[in-house]
C-alpha cells in the first residue's frame, strides 16, 4: 500500500541522514563530552563561592554583633591604656593554643582592645574559623563574646577547597587541566 511504500522510504531517509556529517552535532556531541569531565570540577567551583558568598555574610553580621556587644560592656577607663605588648601577653596567656589575627586598638568611642583570633592551622596554607575577644584598655576586663554561629563552621571547607587547595605542582596540572575543559565547554555550547 501507498501507506506502507512512504514510511519505509522516510526510514530510508531517516538511515540515510545519520551518516551527513553535520556541525551542529559536532559540536553539541563535545560539548555533552566536556560537560561530562568538567562538571563535578565545576559544581565544587559553585559550591565552594556560594560557602564564600555566605562565609562572608554571616562573618559580617557576628563581627558586628560582637563589637556592638563590647561597646555595651566596657567603659573608658579611669587610668592609662595597657602598652600593646601587655595586651598581648594577657591574650596570649588566656589563649595559648589561639593565633592572632588581627589587633584593633582602643580609641575614644572604642575602648576597648579587639582580637580577632583563631584556631592554628594544620597547615599554615589553610583557613580556620575566626573569633573576636576585647579587653579592657586598662586590662581589667575581658569579654569573650558568643562563638560565630555553627553553621560558619562550614567556611573554612569552602575557603579551602576554592583557593586553597593547588599548592602541589600536580594539583596545579589538574586545576589547569579543568580549567580548560571548563573554557572548552564554554567554546563548545
């Protein structure tokens, strides 16, 4: 029948198309190849700037919460202002296992000294989580304010997964390597 002899010439048809060397299809079959090796680099890539993106968000709001808590905890102080170094031998000897990061120092509507502080690393390449303490600028008091919410326990993780993580010539080959196949698959699509 007419019905018969049209789908067995379209499947002739169909058959014959296959075997066309289409562009198109080039290029689209790279590119699911590409997507294939490049995705789970890619997907620790997004995840690890979202932690970033978020790390950075909530370390703000705890920086703030902190300082906000000092200023409603100390008064100025009726004598002088500890040197620096004895600041930070009570800080040192309240912490010995801690690093400091950073030392803000008391001013007229701050007075207080701030210690920004953190766990040692394994590795001194890697990230760990950061806290605040302030003390008294006359030394006399000291206040530890609430640990950083738990779930910025997670940061580091991200820190350290997004650039910490090629100090090794063959990690920086495979970081290369992905790194091309992402600009490949970018070309590709």
């Amino acid at each position: 029948t007419r019905a018969t002899h049209l789908t067995a010439q379209s499947n002739r048809a169909c058959r014959a198309s296959w075997w066309v060397f289409s562009w198109r299809l080039w290029w689209s079959d790279w590119h699911k190849i590409l997507g294939i090796l490049a995705g789970g680099w890619l997907f620790l890539l997004s995840f690890s700037g979202l932690g970033l993106f978020l790390h950075a968000k909530g370390q703000n709001r705890y920086i703030d919460t902190a300082w906000k808590a000092a200023e409603a905890h100390f008064v100025p102080p009726s004598g002088e202002a500890l040197p620096v170094e004895e600041a930070l031998t009570i800080i040192r000897r309240r912490f010995p296992e801690k690093r400091i990061a950073a030392i803000g120092f008391p001013e007229e509507n701050h007075p207080f000294y701030a210690f920004d502080i953190s766990e040692r690393p394994k590795e001194i390449r890697l990230y760990t989580p950061r806290h605040m303490v302030f003390l008294a600028a006359d030394g006399a008091d000291e206040l530890i304010p609430p640990q950083p919410p738990a779930w910025l326990a997670l940061a580091p993780l991200a820190l350290n997964l997004h650039f910490r993580n090629h100090d090794t010539l063959w990690l920086k080959g495979m970081w290369g390597f992905f790194l091309i196949l992402s600009l490949l698959l970018t070309v590709s699509g």
